[in-house]
C-alpha cells in the first residue's frame, strides 16, 4: 500500500507506533509491505490510520470511507466504523 485517504478527511496517513528507550514515538509509514497470502493488523499502538483535518465532526455509530492506493496502481474502497475513545482500550 502506497497511499491512503478519505473523502471525509483532509490529510489521511500511515503511521507506526514503536517503544523506544521507554517512550512511545510516532512515525510516518511511506510503504505498508503487505505479504503475498498475508494480513496486516492496523490498531492502536501499532500500525494505524492518521486521520486529521476532519471535514465534520465524525461520532461514534458513522462510517468513514477510505481509500488504500496499491502500488500496482488499484485502489481498495473501504469503510471504518467510529467508534468511542473508550472502545481502544
């Protein structure tokens, strides 16, 4: 996967969360390498969706389209569900 967004937000993005020396840190994802026959997880404290720049005020219950750009060029329509702050834990 190289490249992800959404009609509801304005800027959407990989990132990855990784514990180093005892802190958690964030960092950008350019290529999400899936394997052949394979599944990638995207949770919380791991691999996961940036959605920033919302273009209303999503609550739990909405869906949220999605779109996975492959490097093959296809893209993959999806949607997320919202869930509660409170569902992450």
């Amino acid at each position: 996967m190289i490249g992800v967004s959404s009609t509801a937000f304005g800027n959407v993005s990989l990132h990855e969360t990784r514990v180093v020396s005892g802190i958690s840190r964030m960092r950008a994802v350019p290529v999400l390498h899936v394997p052949a026959n394979g599944a990638v997880a995207l949770k919380p404290g791991g691999l996961h969706l940036m959605l920033m720049q919302p273009a209303g005020k999503p609550k739990p219950g909405d869906r949220v389209p999605v779109s996975l750009r492959l490097q093959d060029g296809r893209v993959l329509r999806s949607t997320f569900d919202v869930r509660p702050a409170s569902a992450l834990k």
